[in-house]
C-alpha cells in the first residue's frame, strides 16, 4: 500500500465554519495547515445547517479580514416575523453592516471554501479513516486513506478538532479526562427540510407547541415543530405537518414538497476540558446549544478566533501562554451562552405548552415576554431567533 509523509503546522479535522474559518485565518497568517474532510465537496456544499451570524460573529470574520465569504444568497433577517396565539406580534429591528446577519450556512461554508483554495489552501475531501495520536507529544500525528488505499501520515504541532460532535476528534481523547455536562430539555423538534417558498416566516408559541418556517433559500425552508421526545416522524405525515403549522401560525401556510423529517431531542451539552496535548476541540466537537438560541455559529467562530489568536502567538512569538489557557477561557464564555440558551428555550417553550412544566410557568413565561417586547433589545433578539434557527 502506498504510504506519503508530511510535515504542516497544523491539522484541521473538519471542514465546516469552525475548520474553514480557522484554515483561511491561518493562511493569510503564513501559518502552513491540511485540511481533512471525510465528505466530499458536494456533500458539504449541500449540508444544511443553521445560519445565523449574530454581530460578535460577523465582527470576528470582518477583523480577520475575511468579509467577502458574507456576500452571496444572505436571507435578511426582517424577513421573519413571531407569532403568539396567532397574532403577529409588533418587531421594529433596525440592522446596520456592522450587526448580525443570516446566511444560509452551506453558503457560507461554500465561500470559506472558495477563498481558501483561491489562496492556494490544502483542502482534502473524502479523508477516510482518520486516526489521532501521540496528542501529548511535541509532534502529534495524523493518519487517513485516500478512497483508492492510500495511506497518509502528517506529523504537525497542533491538532484543531473540528469535526463536529460526532466527529473522532473528541473520541481520540481518553475517557478519564473529559468531564461531559448534558441537560435534556424534555421536549423534542420535528425538523423538516421541505422544497418550498418559506410562508410566512418566523417562529410561532402556541398552545399545541412551538412552530417554526426558516427560510434557507428562495425555495428552501426549515420547519420546525415542537413534539414529545417519544415521537417519530412516522407519526408525522405530510399532511399533519402543514395542518399543524397553519394551526399554530394561525395563518395559511404555503405547502410544498418535503424531503425530510427527523425528531431531534433538545439539549445542552459541555465538554471539559477543551484541549489534551496538541489537540484543540473547536465548535460541536466540544459543546452543544439547543436552536433555539441560535448561537451555534457564535460559540464555534469564538473559539476558533481564540484558538487562531492563541496558536499564532505560539508560531509568531513562542509565546504559549494563550494556548495554555484556550481550554478556559473558552468555557468561561461558554456556560455564559448555555446559560442564554437555557433561558430562550424554556421561555420559548414554557410559553405555550404546558405539558412541561404547567399552567404557573406559561403565565410567568407569558409575562415575561410582554415585557420583553416592550424593549428595543428583545426586538433584536428575537429577530435573531426568527431568522437564524439551526
């Protein structure tokens, strides 16, 4: 079997916002990195995911000189509206270029993509069987096949895990030094990926659950459901899809095609620490948010800004200070936005079903967002929330 050797600065398992963004920062820093992706290109330029970028995250892409991967098919977030018992209720959300913004997230992962190669990056699709070791050497390696058999072996300086929460990076770490904290939510979404103009838009509290209709192209839409964690999507035809979206928006919903369904349970979830040796977890790989806070993208652009900052001062400076200190620093801002996001997504929830935790909770969860309404800022949140819903 055919076996190649290399030698680069970095390895970047995963080539999703997370990877991409970190690889495009490095490059332009004259940092030398691999990218591996087990997928191919299609896959990833296809894969749908969340998209919404809150002004932390746009800010950190703009600093890095990287803007133009936010140009291309962006939704505008004033598109979405919020709904209670039916009645659209009152947002004035006024945007400036410097705010968040949504942009469906195969977009954005395409115009990472496109400007990393265009500076001559190292991107390699269909990366099979990727294994991590010797993480607490000075020297890590990185072993993976080719789909034709051939074997590749890079030793580099650092590991950057960002291959999702499935991924094998966080598995390469043993088991007795990761602490994992998870909170299950107690309810589940009904996610539907359906082939059609998204009408209305916006997020939906009613009494039969939570509803959701995202836009993710101009003939592309995300639904979203709120169910019990013991359903299936066979319990859910087409037909009771759109009736339930019309019964919860209280409106007529535009009804198409859809292509998929799946329950999605809701929870948090923290891994601790975020580093083991030369192996750095970034985004999923190392931390979950439920959608409803829409933070996903924020929390994986703040680590993978630390982690860029923190390895180049490494390289640059032999400075190894911030990389001694990634693991908390990131958490600190972490548990800050799981603590948001726990909030959100029971308020969302509580709100209209009370099948979770009764009548008391709605009325305080009710209250709760009468007043929030009442403030310019709750406006801008729950325009995000509108828009940008994994």
């Amino acid at each position: 079997m055919a076996e190649t050797r290399e030698n680069p600065s970095v390895v970047i398992v995963g080539a999703g916002v997370a990877g991409l963004t970190l690889a495009n920062i490095l490059l332009r820093n004259g940092v030398g990195c691999v990218v591996l992706e087990k997928r191919n290109r299609e896959y990833v330029d296809q894969r749908q995911r969340a998209g919404a970028i809150d002004s932390f995250g746009v800010g950190i892409i703009r600093e890095w000189g990287l803007g133009e991967v936010l140009e291309g098919d962006p939704i505008p977030q004033d598109e979405g509206g919020f709904f209670i018992d039916g009645q659209a209720m009152p947002m004035d959300i006024e945007h400036d270029e410097d705010g968040g913004m949504f942009i469906p997230q195969h977009v954005l992962t395409r115009n990472l993509t496109d400007a990393f190669l265009a500076q001559g990056g190292d991107l390699r699709y269909e990366a099979l069987d990727v294994t991590l070791q010797d993480l607490d050497s000075r020297q890590p390696t990185v072993r993976y096949q080719d789909p034709d058999g051939t074997a590749h072996v890079i030793t580099c300086d650092f590991i950057a895990g960002a291959d999702g929460f499935h991924g094998v990076s966080r598995s390469s770490i043993p088991a007795d030094v990761l602490t994992e904290y998870s909170y299950e939510y107690g309810y589940s979404w009904l996610t539907v990926w359906a082939a059609v103009a998204t009408n209305p838009a916006g997020m939906a509290i009613h009494e039969r659950g939570l509803g959701g209709m995202i836009p993710r192209g101009a003939t592309a839409t995300r639904i979203y459901l709120q169910c019990p964690p013991q359903d299936t999507p066979e319990q859910w035809p087409d037909a009771r899809i759109w009736s339930e979206l019309e019964a919860r928006f209280g409106t007529t919903v535009t009804s198409g095609e859809i292509l998929s369904k799946q329950v999605i349970p809701l929870r948090s979830v923290v891994f601790d620490p975020m580093s083991y040796g030369r192996l750095f977890l970034l985004g999923d790989a190392a931390h979950i948010v439920p959608p409803m806070s829409a933070k996903g993208i924020h929390l994986a652009l703040h680590d993978t800004d630390v982690f860029a900052r923190a390895v180049l001062a490494q390289i640059q400076k032999d400075d190894a200070s911030l990389l001694e200190n990634y693991s908390s620093d990131c958490l600190r801002h972490i548990w800050n936005y799981q603590a948001f996001a726990a909030w959100i997504t029971d308020l969302m929830h509580n709100a209209g079903d009370t099948s979770y935790e009764g009548e008391f909770r709605k009325q305080v969860a009710r209250a709760e967002m009468t007043r929030l309404f009442a403030s310019p800022t709750a406006n801008k949140l729950f325009g995000e929330l509108t828009a940008g819903t994994n």
